[in-house]
C-alpha cells in the first residue's frame, strides 16, 4: 500500500488518489489506512470530481466503513451531484445501514433529484425493503409525487416489489394516485401482468392493492379484454363488474380517515376485537 502511494503521489492528485483507493480490490483495513493518509484539512471533500461525489462514490460501492470515516472528516451527506442526487438517494438504492448512517449525520429525507424523486421513490422500485422501512421510520412522505406524480408505491407496483408495496400499505400511502398519465398504482401493475411479465409477487401486489382500494378498482376492461391469461382476467372483471361489499369499503374508509403514517400504531389505539385490526392492516 504505501509503494502504491508512493507512486500514485507523482501521477495523480489527492482527491484521484481517494477516489482510486476506495475503487480497488485493497482489504477493507487497507482501505480505510489510505483514506486516512489523504483526508486532511486541504480536501474538498464536498465537491465534485468529474462528475461524481467521494461520499456518493463510497456509498454506490456499499463502502459503510469508508462513508462514516468521510463524514467524520466533514464530509456533507446533503451535497448534491449533477443529477441532483445525495448520497441518500445511493444508499436507499443499496444499503439500509448507509441509509441510517447517513440520516444519523443529518442527511435530509425529503430530498429530490431532478425527477423529483425522494430517496424512499428510489428504495422502493429496487425493492430495497429495510431502507424503504428505515426511510419511513424517520418520516419520509410514503405520498410523495415525481415530476410524473408517481408514488413511491406507484414504482413499488410497477415492480411488483411485493415486500415495498406491503410495507408502504402498512405505513398507510394512498393507493389510488392518478399520475400525469392517467395511471394508479393498480393500473401500472396490470399493464405489465398483461404482457405476461407477471410472476407470483405481482399477483400478490395485485390482490394487496385490490383490498386497499376497498375492491372498488376502476379499471376500464378494454384496456385487458383478449390480453393476459384467463385467471387475470377473471380476476380483473370480477374486480371491476361487482358491488364492493360493506365490510371492504368500511376498511377503505376507515383506512383514508388515518391518513399517513404507521398504521399499526395507530389502530393499537383502538378498542377493537384483534381480527378487525388485522382485517383493517389487510392480513385477509
């Protein structure tokens, strides 16, 4: 390590030098001994090199040891890059421990990029379920819109990312957005089931979102008629043809009244018999 130093010392500045290091195949303690070598007071750690961030670069790579050493040296968690990004919306993609590390040393949650996307947006379509947790833990918007006014659940959805879209119903997100395209959560999730890219997580994402919507799905059937395997369709029609039943807009209703945030807290309120409560958080 300290040969490679050496000789990168003549070729390369101090910054070219960290960013070399934490891109290598060097153990993680030889790692963290280089950076250490090269942080000091002169390192603008904040500012970008060729387009990207040292901090974001750490993070991309899943790098936690390295991150918690740059943000100890002064590193900013809310320094953007040229796509508007912080090293939030990196960690959110990758790790759940970059995420708290981060939202530790004051990283902001309701951040955007230049698509208007949140960190939590980003944790949901990569199915990043323990950021995606995490994120709402320290109350990221599970409503927040997209320049396209997506949801995090809308991206969810079109993934059928089964374990996001649970986990954004169980913080109470609103299933029935309408996007600058016309679509809901619901109505992406179908248009991929119909091309036939639908596996077993997005019929359960399916059936989640039908039972949020109180099975009051407005889907319009010429958009599915002669497309998807017999059983969806059936579905989708009896989704879209019968009156909801009392007890299934009762849950709608009750569950639109709370509004936002962790559901299960809030009905722990409640003198109500256990199987309503589980009735309610969509357990069947």
């Amino acid at each position: 390590m300290w040969f490679k130093l050496e000789k990168m010392q003549m070729r390369f500045s101090r910054m070219e030098r960290l960013f070399f290091i934490i891109s290598s195949r060097e153990s993680l303690e030889r790692k963290i001994e280089g950076v250490k070598l090269l942080v000091c007071d002169d390192v603008k750690l904040n500012e970008m090199h060729g387009g990207l961030i040292l901090l974001h670069y750490a993070c991309a790579l899943n790098e936690l040891d390295i991150c918690e050493l740059l943000l100890q040296h002064g590193a900013d968690p809310n320094v953007r890059d040229t796509w508007n990004r912080t090293a939030l919306h990196y960690a959110a993609e990758t790790s759940a421990d970059c995420v708290e590390l981060f939202l530790k040393y004051g990283a902001l949650v309701h951040v955007r990029d230049n698509n208007h996307c949140t960190p939590l947006h980003w944790a949901a379509y990569k199915n990043n379920f323990y950021s995606v947790r995490k994120l709402l833990e320290f109350g990221a918007d599970p409503d927040a819109l997209d320049a396209n006014h997506d949801t995090p659940l809308s991206w969810a959805a079109l993934k059928g990312n089964l374990e996001s879209v649970t986990m954004l119903l169980e913080y109470n997100c609103r299933p029935d957005t309408i996007n600058l395209n016309g679509n809901t959560p619901l109505s992406r999730l179908v248009q991929i089931m119909l091309m036939g890219l639908g596996s077993l997580p997005e019929e359960r994402c399916l059936v989640l979102l039908v039972k949020a919507l109180g099975n009051s799905a407005k889907l319009n059937a010429a958009t599915f008629s002669g497309h998807g395997s017999v059983e969806l369709n059936d579905f989708l029609r009896t989704c879209t043809g019968r009156v909801p039943r009392l007890m299934e807009l009762c849950r709608w209703r009750i569950r639109r009244s709370m509004g936002p945030g962790r559901l299960i807290n809030r009905l722990s309120t409640l003198s109500i018999p256990p199987l309503l409560r589980q009735y309610i958080m969509l357990k069947y």
